[in-house]
C-alpha cells in the first residue's frame, strides 16, 4: 500500500512541477545554458524526495522478509542512488526530471495490481496489469527513445557539443534502452501467456503470474515469475553524467531562459 501511495504521489508531483518547466515541452531548454542553471526549490524537493524512497528500499531489505533476489535488489537500489545523486552534482537535473517522471508513469499501475491480487479481485488485478503493460511498453520504447534519447543524443550534441562525460552519459542510457526492451518482452510474453493458457469458465478469470509475490502467504511464484517482476521495477534509473559542475544552493527563482 505504502509503495502505491508513494508512486503515484510522486507521479503526480513529478508531472504538476513539469507542466510549468520550459524543457517538458522543449526538450532543447534541457541545454539551453548548461551546466549554469538555477536549482528551483521544487526541483530540489523533486530529487530528494526521489533519492529518499530509494534510500528507504534499499536499507528496508535488512529488515523485511527475505527474498531470493535480495542481492540483485540491493544492487540495483544502490546503482540507483549513485546515479540520481550523479546527476544531480553534474546539473544534469533538468534531463534527470524527465527520466524520472518517465519511469515512475507505470509503477503505481503495478502496485496497484498487486494489492488487487492480494485482495482476491482477480478481474481488477488483470485491468491493472494490463494498463500497467501498456503504459510500461509505451513509455520505454516509444516515448523514451522519441523523447529522452532524442534529446541526449542528438540535441545536446548541436547545443553543446560531445564531452568525455557525454558518451558515458548516453551509454547508461542505451543501456537502460536494452533494459527496456527486455523487460517489455517479459511482460508481454507473461500477458499472452495469462490470456491464452486454458479458457476458464464464466465469471472466473485467469490470473497474472507476474504478480505473485514470496511475500504472500496464499500464493507462489516460479523463478521466471519473480525475474519479470523484478525486471519491470527497476526503472527509476537517472542516468545521468555531464560536465563538472556541482549544484549551489537551491533558490525559488524562476527558470533561466538565458
């Protein structure tokens, strides 16, 4: 519940801040004046808000139950750490915005199916998941490369010019693409495979394996079940480099436009 509540807060914080940000309908403002761009308070509550959560994940681990796949998880929780708060000393922030709010689009829509799981409301379970899978193979292969690659790749390299920081910066990003593509593939395969394995009766409905969940008492989970469902958590990822220039003090200005 805690983790639902806090995605879609977060969502919705991450898209009510970037309405009014100049780079979310202009992507080329994400390199308008950099690395010399001012640190709003809104921003600044945007990334530590997010590096908090991944913060509370991570040590959380020591204290819940147990899983299998607690050492790829803590791995991932601390790449995770270490690549928000990277971009946020390189000011890579404005680009790192848009690939948070990116990949916090579809979390809630997976919690939200997992609590309709563990609540037995399988027909509301399969809706969100469903959702989830569509929003989460339209954000990643689509909107990501069209939208945040574009700009990182392409823009940035008219505006400013290719930097040593630069082609490490767009590698973590091609990664996180490959990443994408994976775990969309997985998800994909487990919805068709939830839909067109046996044909249940009326009023019944076949359950989505993805969201199962060790945690459960009432139910159990393969180990290609827990890896798509590890896979389709992880995108949180800002990865983000660039030149080497550390934030100041956070200022409730308005955006420079210079």
């Amino acid at each position: 519940m805690w983790r639902f509540l806090f995605y879609l807060y977060i969502f919705s914080y991450g898209v009510w801040f970037l309405w009014t940000a100049p780079w979310f309908w202009d992507t080329r403002q994400c390199w308008y004046n950099y690395p010399y761009q001012p640190l709003t308070l809104a921003l600044y509550y945007y990334y530590i808000q997010e590096l908090a959560f991944y913060w509370s994940l991570m040590f959380s681990q020591f204290t819940d139950i147990k899983r299998k796949d607690f050492l790829i998880m803590f791995v991932h929780h601390l790449a995770t750490v270490g690549l928000i708060s990277f971009s946020y000393v390189n000011n890579m922030v404005r680009v790192g915005t848009l690939v948070m709010c990116l990949h916090d689009a579809s979390d809630f829509l997976l919690e939200a199916a997992k609590m309709a799981n563990y609540a037995k409301y399988q027909r509301l379970c399969d809706g969100f998941f469903m959702m989830f899978g569509l929003m989460f193979v339209t954000t990643r292969l689509v909107v990501y490369p069209t939208w945040i690659l574009n700009t990182t790749m392409f823009e940035s390299w008219e505006l400013i010019g290719p930097y040593p920081s630069w082609w490490l910066f767009n590698g973590l990003l091609l990664i996180l693409q490959v990443l994408h593509v994976i775990w969309s593939y997985l998800i994909m395969r487990i919805a068709y495979r939830s839909l067109t394995k046996g044909k249940v009766g009326p009023g019944k409905c076949q359950p989505l394996p993805v969201l199962k969940d060790e945690r459960s008492d009432i139910e159990s989970s393969s180990e290609e079940e827990d890896t798509a469902l590890n896979g389709t958590k992880s995108v949180h990822n800002t990865s983000s480099n660039g030149a080497n220039r550390v934030n100041g003090h956070a200022s409730s200005g308005q955006w420079s436009e210079d």
